[in-house]
C-alpha cells in the first residue's frame, strides 16, 4: 500500500496501534483484555477526547445523571470499548470463549425455526458491550452469518481490523455499492445478515433514541420486508467480571412498515442501554442536531418546490 504525504498521520498511527496489539497478543487472554481496557481508559480516552465527548453526550440525553454516575461512565465506556477491541483481535481464542457463553431470549427458538425453514434473517444490534459476541457464539451454533461494516477512515488500520473481524466469521460486507449487492445475494440465499442501527445516516429518518431524534437508517426493516426475513435483535452483554457475556436474544419484530419496525427496535437498544450504561458506546456521535436540522430543512424545500 503506497503511503502518501497526507497519510503520514494514519500510517503512524496504525504503526503504533499495530505494534501495540502486537505486544497485547503475547500476554494471556484475560490478561490482555483487563490491561488493554485500562489503556483505553486512561490512555486513549484522555488524548482522543473521549470523556468529553461522553459527557457531552450524556448532558443531552441525561441532564439529571448524577457528577458521580457521568465520571464513573467516562471512565467505564473506555474501559469496555478497549475489552471490545482487543476482544476482536484475539481471534479464535475470542470465538471460542464466545461461543461457551449462554444465548437467552426468545429469538433463538426462531433463528432455529428460520434455518430450517430456509428463510432469510437480518439480525440487529448496536454499538453495545461487545458486538461481536453474538456473532461468534452463533456462527458456533452453525448459523451462516454475514456482517456488513462500515470501513474506517484510516485505511492502514482498516485492512488489519476488517482481517481480524472476518476471522472471527464471514462473510462480510464493505458498505459500498459492491459489498451490498453481495450482500442482498446472501441474504436473499437465506443467510443471516448482522446490521447496527445506531450510526448516524443523512439518508435515514430521525428518530428518538434517549428522547432526542438521532437519524436512523430504514435499512434493516426494509431489507427484511423486502426478502421476507426475521428482524431480531441481539445484545452482547459484558458481565460483571468484564470477561463472560449474556447473548440476549430479542423477540422477533413484526413486519409492518420500516419506520414502525425501526421504532420498536431502536427502543430496545435504549432499554438495553438504560440497563447496563456502561456498555454502550458514548465516545459515539449518535447526535447531531445541527445536521437533522439542515436535513429536515432541505427535505421540506424539496417538498414545497414546484
């Protein structure tokens, strides 16, 4: 990969990051997992402005949080994003401590019941514990799991992450126009499908997650009605210990309309979340007002022209 004068910035960082992990990948599982989590908490977190952007986050969503609850959550968040990520990177050691964790709920009586049938199987979750537990624990199960991704801005650490997440299961889908139609092909072969619909989207809708409208992309709900798939939502819930997990299972969401679908499964995240606050991703910019402001403003131009 050709290195650029402009890309000097990322090709270090991902050198560092890469050395780090590295380093990481010698130590015993949960040893790396604790100290990797202790990095980012006071390491990262502070140089990459995270705990401000956690309480920023929590100010506008949670005014009435407690100074104790939203320090403890600047700290936690960081924690848990460092586990999560080491936690990819361990590969097959991950799968495989994944894959002895329990699945609850109801949604795996009907992932079962849809494998035999055939049928097609978009999985939902967010930017919560680790979302890749679930994956792992079902790909374990036999369940033929796809994932599509967004590819990071920094392309020298985006080609070893995108390695590292495809290891623990494939196939997955870069989201660009070729990764989607592959992935409308697996999916319409009766494969199951994983989908986040807590990144923000200019294209999407705005809708209230914590009581402020975040916009939220229709595309899980519409690909599920457009193939006839289950729409489930699954949880990857760090236990107590920072090392085990719950693989929750959600109840299958009725096929109605996409806003509907989308409306029932974006309140089951924040249920989730309100849950267990620490395991949700506050270094995220789900918000972002003034953009859902110009959006709505150029949607309704759009409406009134002749």
């Amino acid at each position: 990969m050709v290195v650029q004068r402009k890309d000097i910035a990322d090709f270090a960082v991902n050198i560092l990051a890469r050395g780090t992990l590295g380093f990481m990948s010698l130590l015993p599982y949960r040893t790396r997992v604790a100290l990797f989590g202790r990095i980012f908490e006071h390491v990262v977190a502070p140089l990459a402005g995270w705990r401000k952007r956690v309480r920023e986050n929590l100010a506008y969503v949670c005014p009435d949080l407690p100074d104790s609850e939203v320090k403890r959550l600047e700290h936690a968040v960081a924690n848990n994003a460092g586990r999560s990520l080491i936690e990819i990177y361990s590969g097959a050691t991950f799968k495989k401590h994944a894959a002895s964790m329990p699945i609850t709920g109801p949604g795996l009586k009907a992932l079962e019941d849809a494998r035999e049938q055939g049928r097609p199987v978009v999985l939902v979750t967010g930017h919560f514990g680790n979302y890749d537990a679930p994956r792992a624990a079902l790909i374990d199960r036999g369940f033929n799991i796809g994932a599509l991704y967004r590819p990071m801005s920094n392309r020298f650490f985006n080609e070893h992450y995108v390695k590292s997440v495809a290891e623990i299961g494939s196939p997955i889908f870069p989201s660009s126009r070729k990764g989607q139609v592959e992935m409308m092909r697996f999916l319409r072969g009766g494969g199951v499908l994983g989908f986040f619909i807590d990144n923000h989207t200019s294209s999407g809708v705005a809708m209230d997650f914590f009581d402020k409208p975040a916009m939220t992309s229709l595309s899980a709900a519409v690909m599920a009605l457009k193939y006839n798939a289950l729409l489930l939502p699954v949880w990857g819930i760090r236990g107590s210990d920072g090392f085990s997990f719950e693989i929750r299972t959600g109840t299958p969401v009725e096929h109605s309309d996409p806003e509907t679908m989308l409306a029932e499964l974006n309140r089951e995240l924040e249920h989730v979340t309100r849950d267990h606050m620490d395991q949700w991703f506050w270094i995220h910019r789900r918000w972002k007002p003034e953009i859902i402001e110009k959006v709505q403003r150029r949607r309704a131009a759009a409406k009134t022209d002749p």
